[in-house]
C-alpha cells in the first residue's frame, strides 16, 4: 500500500468520524483492492476516534494469546480494566477464561445499572496455538470475537463506567500473552479482520507496573494503546528453546541459528528430514537395530523423534549386573528416561495376540537397568555422570503399525501402554511424532506486524 496514497484519503474523512456497524455485513475474507478502498479508510478513521471519542462511552480490548495445555482452574484472567490495582479493585472490562476450561468470556460493568453483563464462547480453544481474541461494547451490544469471527452477542444498552478514562490494564496468568491492545470505540468485525490479516499487535515498551502475580501497565490512557509483555517474549517461547536444542544437536553453531523464525523454520525442516530418512530405514528389510542406532548416532538431531523434551543425551549406558540400555535421555523437567529401542522386523505380537519375546526382552531390559539405578543412584551419578539420577522413567519403541492392524491387538496395546509405567511406542509413532512436532515448530512463527 503506497503511505501517499492512503494519507490523501484519509484527510478528506473528519478526524472524529463514527466507526459503527456499517460494514459488518461485508466478507469477512477480504481482497487487497478491499484493503485498500474500504477497511484501511475505517482503521485510520478508528485512529482518529480514539483521539477524540471519550474513553467512557465505547470500548475494544483485544489480545493475542497461546492457551495453555494444562488444565484451567477457576475463571483465570487474560487481561482487564480496573480502576486501581488494589486487591478488590473494580473490573470494568475483562477477557478470561471460564468454566474451569479455556472458554473465553468478555465481561463488561455498566456504571449506571451496576450490572455486569457478559457473553461467552460456545467452545472451547484449541491448546497450544496463536489465538487472536477480542471483546467490544457500544453502548448497544456486547460482542465477543475469536480469530476476528463473532462468536457471541447480546443487546445490553447502558454505559461504561466513568473511571475507565484513568485506569489501569492488568494482564493475568490465564494463557502466555503475546500482546494487549485496548480502544476507545467499539471495532466493526471487517476492522478486527484488517488488523488480524494485516499483522498482529506490535510490541512496544511501556512501563510495568506493581501487581503480585499479574504485569500491570498503571496510567496508561485507554485508546490505541499497545503493550509488550517481556517475560514471555516469543524468543522465550518452548518452540524457540525447543529449535535451538535441535539445531544445536544437529551441529549448527549458535552465531548460525538466526532469528527465532529462522530457528523455527531450520528445525522444522531438520526435523522433517530426519523423518524421511528414517522411514527410509524401516522400510528396507535389510535394517537391524544396529543400523538403527548408527542413524542415531550420525543424526543426533533425529533423537528427537524419540524424546522431544530432552535437553541431555546418553548412548549404551551400562551397569554392572543390571545390563545395557540403548539411551538415556534428560529431560527439561530434569527426570530421566531410559529407553530401549529394537529392530524394525520385530513384530510385537505372536499369532496368539500374546506379546513376542523381543518385546519382552526389550522391557525386561529397561526394567533391569531402572532397578541397577534405584538400588545404587550414587553409582549411576558418579559413574555415569547422571547428574541427580534416582528412579528414571523408561520407554520401549518397537514394531511397526501394521503390527496393530487387527482390532485385538490393537486393544491389547492400548491396554499393555496404560497399565504399564514404561511407555511404548512403534516406529511409525515416533514418525508420526515427528512430523506433528515439525508442524508445531512451523506453526509457531510469528506473524510480521506492518502497521504501529
């Protein structure tokens, strides 16, 4: 978009043009010739708003956020407007979570009812991706959006409270939060798209303020305002610690790693490779466990196929009277794992849908090395070198899923992998994992913000 062209529509709009539903019915997948004549002449009218409209009579606070895979408790907070940060500080415009699931809300208090009212989502987000979500209120409706889609809406004519024009925005533990940004108009749903498609928040750095648990921002006016939360930067992400410990076992030095998305983007591919050498692998008929463990040995960055929260490898640990194991891994938790792997031709079941011997030795083996720990951690700390070793976790990958392709047997290892303490995997698992853990990698790029 030229800047010129764009500065000389917008001067001939009045600087406080209202921004109302009027464009609500349009698609919401726009063209750029759309971009360019419609939505960007509302998202600078919008600026303008701001500027002028009173931060009492509309209001938007969007965020982008990444809900967590843990179990949600309670009503945990994404991000509010309060009047202090006192403990029993009014909310007068919040999103959270609620239902002890991650189900956004978006509640709002009317000063004159006093009355809070509130819409909800009709599900539950997705865990572990970038999710954009906004609620706005004008004086008319309560909406709540999703990825720039209205998901919710109520008529509850009233007004904001009055405070909102000197209060604080406080920013919860519910979800790691991205960015924060509040408005003092309501946003049109074809707005809240532009702004999602056209890049998301941009970090900008604002003052912290004191609030325990929660990053406050205190006396920032309500309107075009945009808030970095540092401590959970994207370079900090899992997925960026996650592809540098892949990049690094894959012997690219550290000044060679490159920004976060060039991390992100390397390991996904390093790890897609792995994938398809393996699986090259374990088709040919000719591979033994040896060749499998030379693999591993040659593409240490592949071990992550196998445990992907690893921070720490070890290969053919042994212990006197207990036997060898083919890795160990430490985990970022700092608990270990010893895993045994086998063959590829070696079936997991005989014809009686009973498990084979190789199965069995393959278990009996982490069994034994796990006892040779437990009965003498020291030994195993000081002569292995496993720093705070007590009572690893073990695994056994073995097999391939065609193994599993009669529903028996299929139940039989769905059985045999809850009631056991070690975890099993077959080959076509950890592939499988991998290609996920790829696509995760490159799902977590950050979108490029194009606008301030």
């Amino acid at each position: 978009m030229g800047k010129g062209r764009h500065k000389k529509r917008s001067v001939s709009r009045p600087a406080a043009q209202r921004i109302g539903p009027s464009f609500a019915h349009t698609s919401s997948t726009l063209t750029q010739r759309e971009f360019d004549e419609r939505v960007y002449n509302q998202y600078a009218a919008a600026v303008a708003s701001c500027l002028s409209n009173p931060p009492d009579t509309e209001i938007t606070i969007e965020l982008v956020c990444t809900p967590l895979g843990t179990t949600v408790r309670g009503n945990p907070l994404l991000a509010d407007i309060v009047a202090s940060m006192e403990p029993d500080a009014l909310s007068y415009v919040g999103l959270d979570f609620c239902n002890n699931e991650n189900r956004p809300r978006f509640q709002v208090w009317l000063s004159e009812e006093r009355k809070r009212i509130e819409v909800f989502a009709p599900f539950v987000l997705p865990e572990k991706q970038r999710i954009h979500i906004a609620g706005t209120y004008d004086q008319e409706h309560i909406r709540l959006y999703v990825d720039g889609r209205l998901v919710s809406e109520s008529r509850h004519p009233g007004r904001l409270g009055p405070s909102t024009r000197n209060a604080t925005l406080r920013c919860g533990p519910a979800a790691p939060l991205l960015a924060v940004r509040t408005w003092a108009i309501a946003l049109p749903a074809d707005l809240l798209q532009f702004l999602i498609q056209r890049g998301t928040l941009r970090h900008t750095p604002t003052r912290l303020g004191k609030g325990g648990p929660y990053a406050a921002y205190e006396g920032a006016e309500i309107g075009c305002m945009v808030v970095a939360l540092p401590e959970i930067a994207p370079s900090e992400s899992n997925e960026v610690r996650l592809a540098t410990r892949i990049l690094t076992a894959a012997g690219v030095p550290e000044q060679s790693h490159g920004s976060a998305d060039q991390r992100l983007d390397r390991a996904a591919t390093t790890l897609l490779g792995s994938c398809r050498q393996l699986e090259i692998l374990l088709n040919d008929s000719e591979t033994r466990e040896g060749d499998l463990l030379d693999f591993f040995r040659h593409n240490p960055a592949a071990t992550f196929l196998i445990e992907p929260d690893q921070v720490q490898i070890w290969r053919e640990q042994y212990i006197q009277g207990y036997g060898q194991i083919d890795f160990v891994f430490r985990k970022f938790n700092r608990r270990y794992v010893a895993v045994e792997i086998e063959g590829p031709q070696h079936t997991i079941f005989l014809q009686n849908n009973e498990p084979s011997a190789q199965f069995h030795h393959a278990t009996d083996q982490v069994k034994q090395w796990q006892k040779g720990v437990e009965r003498n951690p020291r030994a195993a700390q000081e002569t292995l070198g496993l720093d705070g070793i007590e009572s690893p976790d073990g695994m056994v990958v073995i097999g391939r899923d065609r193994d599993l392709a009669d529903p028996k047997r299929r139940e039989r290892w769905n059985d045999m992998c809850k009631e056991s303490a070690i975890k099993f995997q077959t080959w076509d698992e950890v592939v499988n994992r991998g290609r996920h853990l790829a696509e995760r990698l490159g799902n977590a790029r950050l979108p490029r913000a194009t606008w301030s």
